[in-house]
C-alpha cells in the first residue's frame, strides 16, 4: 500500500490556469447590474476560453430554466 501525503492548496493552484477571459460590469438602462464575460480572440488560449465562456452561459440557462419551470431541460414538450 502506497500513501501519498497532499496539500490540497497546491491541488487547487495547479487547477488555476491562465485565462484571458475578463468579466465586466455593466449598468442596464432599467438600473440593474449585468455581467459580461469578454474574450481576446487573440490570446493563445481563446479556444479553452471560449469554451469556458460557453459552459459558464449553459449553467446559467440551466439554473433559470430550473427556477422558472422545476427541470433544468426547460418547459415540458406539447405532444
């Protein structure tokens, strides 16, 4: 039996990598504060980044689908 003895802070620090992904606040005309997630299409890791920037937005969309109609697929199909 191997044990292997890990700190868990560095686990996490590995994880963290580098993103030009940038959120930014902005102020709808109706007063509300909305976030936007931006890219740099020239970065060097844009494809990672936009696929982070699409599943942060399929989270989204399934979170409020399950607040508004109870399943995260969204509205039941009409037969």
């Amino acid at each position: 039996m191997k044990v292997i003895i890990a700190d868990p802070n560095q686990e996490k620090a590995q994880r963290k990598r580098r993103t030009f992904v940038r959120v930014k606040k902005l102020r709808r005309s109706d007063g509300t504060i909305a976030k936007v997630l931006s890219l740099d299409a020239n970065s060097p890791t844009f494809d990672d980044d936009l696929t982070y920037v699409f599943e942060r937005n399929v989270a989204r969309a399934r979170r409020e689908n399950k607040k508004l109609f109870g399943s995260a697929d969204g509205p039941p199909a009409k037969d």
